[in-house]
C-alpha cells in the first residue's frame, strides 16, 4: 500500500503514478538482468576462445605477458617463475628504480 492510500489524497493518480514506477522498475531490472546473463555467456565464450581485445595503449610486452598468463591450455600458461621472469615486469621495475 503506499502512504497516499493511507493519507486518502488523488489516491487513484498517485496509485496509478505508484504502478508505473513499479512497472518501470520491474522492466528495468528484467532488463539488466537478461543483458548481464548475455554478457556473462559472451565472457565464458571470449574465455574459452582465449580471445583477448587490448586497448591501444597497451605495450607489447604487457599484452605478450597477458596473453601467456590466459592461455587456453594449461600446459603452455605462464607460472608464476614465468611471470616474474617476463620482459614486461623488468620494465616496469626499470621505471621505478
């Protein structure tokens, strides 16, 4: 019930406004919902795949270092030796020594 029920003023504008917005909530979380399942099976899809989309300015030893870190097979994945042995880390380190 809302509190303009209770109050007993333009009950059936108010209620008729109070329907909507819930209507517009339900559509709208209905919404999200069914755009995040999407998302999430595209994600599982882009995982699975092991494609990876990096941005610009992203350095080629970062995404090198990326893409062994999220190789498909786990045979051929970075450890954590790997990583700390990559090129892109002895970069960052250079940058801040």
């Amino acid at each position: 019930m809302t509190p303009e029920i209770l109050k007993k003023k333009n009950i059936l504008v108010l209620l008729l406004m109070f329907g909507v917005q819930e209507l517009y909530y339900i559509i709208y979380y209905v919404e999200n919902y069914l755009l995040k399942l999407k998302m999430k099976k595209n994600l599982m899809q882009i995982i699975s795949n092991g494609y990876i989309d990096f941005l610009n300015f992203i350095s080629n030893n970062a995404k090198d270092l990326i893409k062994k870190m999220l190789c498909v097979n786990p045979l051929y994945r970075f450890s954590s030796n790997d990583i700390l042995k990559h090129q892109w880390l002895f970069n960052v380190l250079d940058l801040f020594s």
